[in-house]
C-alpha cells in the first residue's frame, strides 16, 4: 500500500464521501418520485405499451 501525502489525504476521503452522497441524493429521490406517484412510476412502461392509450 503506498503511503499518500499530507495533501492527498483530505482529497480521496472528500471525493468518495462526495460520490457517497451523490449515490445517496439519486436514490431518495427515485424512491421520493416512487412515493409521490406509485402508479405512474411503477406501470409506466406497461401504459406506454398500451395500444388503448395510443393517440
């Protein structure tokens, strides 16, 4: 394992607690939209897919 400098060692932890709660934000608010509006969320391909609901 490489020994990192002074100056690194508040870098790498930084970036990966960055991506951590970039991760974090994406999946509350993909379950928030799930929450809000179950239905559409859940059966969106299926409805698009409906001949009935076509033009």
């Amino acid at each position: 394992m490489v020994l990192l400098f002074s100056s690194q060692n508040i870098f790498f932890p930084a970036v990966d607690l960055l991506i951590r709660s970039l991760y974090l934000l994406a999946a509350l608010n993909i379950l928030r939209l799930a929450v809000a509006n179950p239905i559409r969320f859940f059966t969106h391909n299926q409805a698009s897919n409906d001949p009935s609901r076509q033009g």
